[in-house]
C-alpha cells in the first residue's frame, strides 16, 4: 500500500475500534450540567472535519448521535446559551464554567528530551525536548512537533492541578464540590469551576484570575520584604502563615532553604558564610532553629530579588491561558475517546486525584492487535513496559496499539 492508502486504513481501523467502545455500552460518558443549553461539536475521522453547533436534551440522543457518527473527539461548550444550534453571534451567551487547561505541553519536563521532538519547517533545524517559541536558527515561527505522554509529564501536570485546586478553595474562597477535574485523555487535566457566582465572569476577569494564578505582573517590592538599605526587614515580612502570595512565596522559601544543596544556594546568590550559616541552622531542631530566613539575613536586594523570584516561579501554575478567558470555548467531554490517543477522558474524584493513574485507569481498550511500528519511545501501558520500536511488526496489547496508530507512529497489518 502506498502512504495514502496506509493513512486511510489505519484511519479506518481506528474508527473501528471507536465504534465498538461506544457500542458496548460499558463507556461512562458523563452528562453536563445543564446539557440542554450547552452546544456540542464533534471532530469527525474523515479528514478532521468539524460538527457542531449541535445540541442535545436527552442523553440518549447524545449517545446515540456518537453512537451512529463515530467521532474522533467529542467536545462540549463551556457556555450556557438560550439557543445552543444558533450562528455564534445570535445563540445568546448566558454565562460560561470557568474552566482551567493543564497540559505537559506546558511544563518544561526533564522527560520531554527524551521523547518530545520538534522540526523547523523553514530550514529544518531540528532538536529534542520542549519546542522553542520560534526557530533558534533562522527565527521561523512553522515547527512541526511531536510530543509523547509519559508517567512524569503526567504526573507533573497532576501536581500543577492539585496546586490550582488548593489556591482556588484558599484565596478565592471556591469550594471542593464546586470544582470538577477531568483527565484529558492525553497530556495533562482540565478543572472546571461550576458555580453561579463565577458563571457570569467576562474574559477581562478572567484574564485577572489568569494573571493571580500564574503570578504574572507580580511586584515583589509591595511583598515589604527590605528596607531601606535593601537588607531583609524581619518585621513585616512574609509569613507562611500569610495569605495569598505573602504566605505562598513564604512557604517556598522555606522549603527551597530546606532541601536546595550547596550549588542551588549559590545559584540563588548566597555567599559561601550565608551556605554555611543556613547548613548549620538546617543541622538543628526546627523546635530550637526558628525560621532559616535569618541565616541569610545579611543578603542584599539583589539576592532576595533572585530568591523571590525563584520562589514565585515555582509557585506560578502553567495553564493554557486561552482556554480560561475563552468564554465560548469548546472541551473535551469526559467519558469519551481522545482522538490523539485512545485513551478515556476520565472525570477524576477529588479525593482520588492524588493517586489516579491515567497509564493505568483511562485505558479503554482489551485484546491484542498487529501493527508495524514506525517509530516510537519506550513508552508504559498499564504494568508493562514496551519500546523502544524502530520499523518492526509487533502484538501489542490493543491499548498501546491504538496509541501508537492516533500517534501516527505505526499502522495495522493485515491479517
């Protein structure tokens, strides 16, 4: 077969595979609040073609519509509309969820050099890890990129989310219930807030809400933190106690003098007498040592700046900013298929967030298939372990065969 027959067979393979999930009837979709009002769009197999500006009042007659269409990815609206099927301007927005997009796509993970890779259009530089904003060559902004999900990626999203669901509750006072966390089904979560006092936010609040949660814009000098000579003002300054910011970039600190080894504390612009009187102070009781700000206590402006700073980044969230001021935006269903993998978009409880295992729990495929192996990672599915693969026929379990078909790293062989 040539290229565009392979593409069209595995394409059609994979439908396949999409159809029997949902013909089962063991899928857990899960209904929306509200559905009525919600609009729905689905990315169809044949080519990527979009459908929506569907609506539903019926769960069963969303079930059946994926049931008959067999899309790639399901997506619901993150808005509330009086006529959901209506021309975008005249379906009459009546408030939206506030949703939150956590990806590994942007978090810069170790990992990624390991299995992501990217490709500059223009001139073809290429290189491994997390893309470049543009080509550090020739400057072209066309990369083409291949990401891959992996037990870190993953796991570092799943912390950025726990993170989020901790400052939403602490400074903006959103309860637990109110907050709703769904897997993907690729590389990374989605929290969705649903509450009427947040529902009627415009895009300019939300962009504050945005700017609050990844410290953007933050100036460290309204921390109080120095005096007037640039020296640490012990009274007055931040807490871990403290709410906010104050308390958050407190804790950090805290920690980061707790557990940074000798290089990180020079990094971060401590003299060699402040390494030293801090590696003492951390040696003692925490009852006896107090705080471990005042074992560099003699650092200047500068330093504290650099030490801030480092704290704020860590305490920042990276979350897809587009997706929280997008007042009509469109997301992923949970309960469904993810196109780019195979795997089930998962609601995930909240007291089950912290050890949920997307590797092992958002599988939705049984069996075995053939396929031939293009190219592909070491990658893990459920207990096991496969790859590295490099243009080889393999069984595989039908889970890690889908993911490696929507990843276009292999194709069916026939039997």
């Amino acid at each position: 077969m040539n290229s565009e027959n392979i593409e069209q067979f595995t394409r059609s393979f994979v439908r396949s595979r999409f159809s029997e999930y949902y013909k089962k009837g063991e899928n857990t979709i899960i209904q929306p609040e509200s559905m009525e009002r919600r609009e729905f769009g689905f990315l169809l197999f044949a080519e990527g073609v979009m459908v929506r500006h569907r609506s539903f009042k019926q769960m069963n007659d969303l079930k059946r519509f994926i049931e008959t269409t067999v899309p790639s990815d399901v997506y619901y609206s993150a808005a509330y509309y009086r006529d959901p099927e209506a021309p975008m301007d005249e379906k009459g927005w009546t408030g939206s969820d506030l949703i939150f997009d956590i990806d590994a796509d942007h978090i810069d993970t170790e990992c990624k050099e390991e299995h992501d890779k990217w490709l500059c259009v223009q001139c073809k530089t290429s290189g491994c890890g997390m893309a470049p904003k543009s080509c550090p060559k020739c400057e072209g902004q066309k990369l083409d990129v291949e990401t891959w999900m992996c037990h870190d990626c993953l796991e570092k999203a799943k912390e950025e989310v726990l993170k989020l669901v901790n400052l939403l509750n602490a400074d903006f006072g959103i309860n637990f219930d109110q907050m709703r966390v769904n897997f993907s089904g690729h590389r990374g979560y989605h929290l969705h807030v649903i509450s009427e006092e947040v529902r009627k936010i415009g895009s300019e609040e939300r962009k504050e809400i945005v700017n609050y949660i990844m410290g953007t814009g933050l100036d460290t000098d309204l921390l109080d933190i120095y005096n007037s000579y640039g020296k640490l003002k012990i009274v007055g300054a931040p807490r871990p106690s403290d709410p906010g910011w104050r308390g958050r970039i407190a804790r950090q600190i805290e920690k980061m003098l707790s557990e940074a080894d000798r290089e990180v504390l020079k990094k971060l612009g401590l003299r060699n007498d402040m390494i030293e009187s801090l590696l003492k102070l951390r040696s003692e009781e925490p009852r006896s040592r107090g705080t471990l700000w005042g074992a560099i206590k003699g650092a200047g402006k500068y330093t504290w700046k650099m030490i801030i700073q480092k704290a704020t980044t860590i305490e920042s969230i990276g979350i897809d900013t587009v997706v929280t001021t997008d007042i009509h935006r469109l997301i992923r269903l949970p309960g469904t298929l993810n196109g780019k993998t195979g795997f089930r978009a998962v609601r995930v409880e909240m007291n089950h967030l912290r050890n949920f295992n997307p590797l092992k729990q958002a599988l939705a495929f049984e069996g075995s298939e053939i396929v031939h192996i293009k190219e592909a990672p070491r990658f893990t599915i459920g207990e096991s372990e496969y790859g590295p693969f490099n243009d080889v026929d393999e069984t595989l379990p039908t889970a890690a065969a889908i993911l490696l078909l929507c990843k276009d790293r292999a194709y069916p062989v026939a039997r």
